[in-house]
C-alpha cells in the first residue's frame, strides 16, 4: 500500500517537472545526489586541482638517498669520486687502525659482528660456486672431483 503511493507521488512529480519544461522554464531539483547548479565543477575544471600530495619520505629513505651521492675525496695524491658511504666505511677504518677505542668498540660489537660474519658467508660461499664453475670437470681426476665435491656440501 505504501509503495503504491510513493510511486504515484515520484510519477507526479515527474509529470509536474515535465510539464515545466515544456512551458520553457526549467527546474532543477536540489537534493540527494543533485547538488546545487552553482556548486558544481564546471567543464574542465578539476576538483582536486593541485592534486594529491606527495608521500613524505622517512628518515631511512632520506639517508639512504644521502648515502648513495658521489663525493670527490683525494686518496694518495689523486682525485676519485667515491659514494657517501664507501667515504665513511674508509674512515671508519681508518679511525679504527689508528686506535680510536670508540670506533674499535662499534666494530667489535655483537650485532655488527653478527652482520659481518653473515656478509663473509655469502660472498664465500659465492666464490667457491664460482671457482666450482670456472672448471673444466672433464680434465679432473676421480680424486680431484671427489676433494671438490667433499668442499662443496661441506
């Protein structure tokens, strides 16, 4: 029952709007979803027109960006352009040969020995697949195959 007259009340009021714009004015009903004539973005016009903002970049993302800028340094007499980071792992180093007990310390401490020691692993073990690699297996003896196989699961 109710249904019934809310639709005969939408069909009037389309027929009234109907018979408005045939007399030529025209109306325009403001409501849910039909914002006001005036409100509305022209053609061409965007709503967002300086558009969404940049992301900002963490504390990390900025360093690392840092790190990776080439510096000129002189080494020995002569020029080269190093990154940011090799610069500070060269004098780190050399902090750390010349006695500097604070640098020796950091160097020393469990985690970065941890990380190191990890580091050293990966690149042994990249060497030794390379070395496996670069032989020619058909020019081994038994005993040389079996000393390469017994090193690499080892």
């Amino acid at each position: 029952m109710k249904n019934k007259t809310v639709r005969k009340q939408r069909q009037k009021k389309k027929e009234d709007e109907r018979e408005q714009e045939d007399e030529g004015e025209k109306l325009y009903a403001v409501g849910y979803g039909k914002a006001p004539e005036h409100s509305k973005f022209k053609p061409g016009q965007s709503g967002n027109p300086r558009g969404r903002p940049k992301k900002r970049r963490s504390f990390v993302d900025e360093l690392a960006a840092e790190m990776c800028k080439p510096i000129t340094v002189t080494e020995n007499g002569k020029k080269k352009r190093i990154t940011k980071q090799q610069a500070i792992v060269k004098q780190t180093m050399n902090k750390a040969m010349s006695g500097d007990p604070k640098v020796i310390a950091l160097l020393m401490s469990p985690a970065f020995r941890q990380a190191l020691e990890m580091k050293i692993e990966q690149q042994n073990q990249a060497l030794k697949r390379d070395d496996f690699d670069d032989l020619d297996l058909s020019k081994l003896s038994e005993e040389e195959l079996m000393k390469l196989y017994l090193e690499e699961i080892s």
